[in-house]
C-alpha cells in the first residue's frame, strides 16, 4: 500500500515538473533547471527501482548520454550555420532543450527517445507552419512526444 502511494506521489511531482516546464517554455522560452533537474532525478529514480519500467537502467543511462550528445551536436552545428549567416542571431537551440532531451533519454530509454524525437519534431514543424512562427518552443512538443512515446512503448512494442 504504500509502495503505490509513494509511486503516485512520485508520478504526480513529475507530471507537474513537466507541466511547468512545459508552460515556461512556451511563455518565455526558457527551460528552468529548477523543474528540469527534479525531473531527470525522478527519472532516475523510477528507471532504479520501479520493478516494470519499460527500460533499463543502463538503457535509461545510455539514452540520456545520447540524447545529451544528439541535442548538443545538432545545437553546434545549427549554431554554426546560424553564426555563418548573421554573426548577431541567438542559439537556434538553448541547453534546458538540451537537458531536455538529456531527462527524456532517462525516462525513455533509446528507443523511447528516439520515437519521442520523431513525434516532437514533427509536431513542431506543423505547429510552426500553422502558426507561421520563427521560434517554437521545443518542451511542448517534447512532452507531448515523449507521452506518446511512453504509451507506444509500453503497450504497443
């Protein structure tokens, strides 16, 4: 009984950890590490000892190192080809969509991760065509990625 109820107070700190920074992203494109850091600690808590999680715990490390190195390279190069271009423009991907990708790789696992990926961008682009938007905020779409990819991966592979 009370394993159940720490788990859903636990599931309940991480669903409002991500609302919030879901929201704050959206408002003021910014990703705080005061809901990013409890989130990926969470996470790391729930791959160690949730008995039926749907990875690993060396799946949720290796796919937070990979979604770390993914973020941040595609943010270089990105950064780059920007810099190329107008040496004043901002940083087409800031670090909190890095840590971002970093927590989902934790909670997803690789194949998670990459699902997640897949849904977010393209979710983003079309949010980014319909709006006509230059900017789009990266967490929303991460979020709503990553619950399609826990649902697909818990229950459809």
């Amino acid at each position: 009984m009370i394993f159940y109820l720490f788990w859903t107070l636990v599931f309940i700190g991480a669903i409002a950890c991500t609302y919030l920074l879901s929201a704050a992203d959206f408002r003021r494109r910014i990703i705080p590490d005061a809901y990013l850091v409890p989130l990926f600690l969470i996470g790391l808590l729930t791959v160690n000892f949730f008995p039926y999680w749907i990875c690993s715990v060396s799946d949720g490390v290796i796919g937070a190192t990979l979604g770390y190195a993914l973020g941040a390279g595609i943010g270089f190069v990105f950064d780059y080809i920007e810099q190329k271009k107008s040496p004043k423009s901002p940083a087409p991907i800031g670090m909190g969509d890095i840590k971002l990708l970093a927590t989902g790789g934790i909670w997803l696992g690789t194949r998670g991760l990459a699902i997640a990926l897949v849904f977010s961008c393209v979710f983003g682009c079309l949010w980014g065509i319909c709006k006509k938007q230059h900017f789009i905020p990266f967490a929303p779409f991460f979020v709503i990625g990553a619950i399609l990819s826990l649902i697909i991966t818990a229950f459809l592979i």
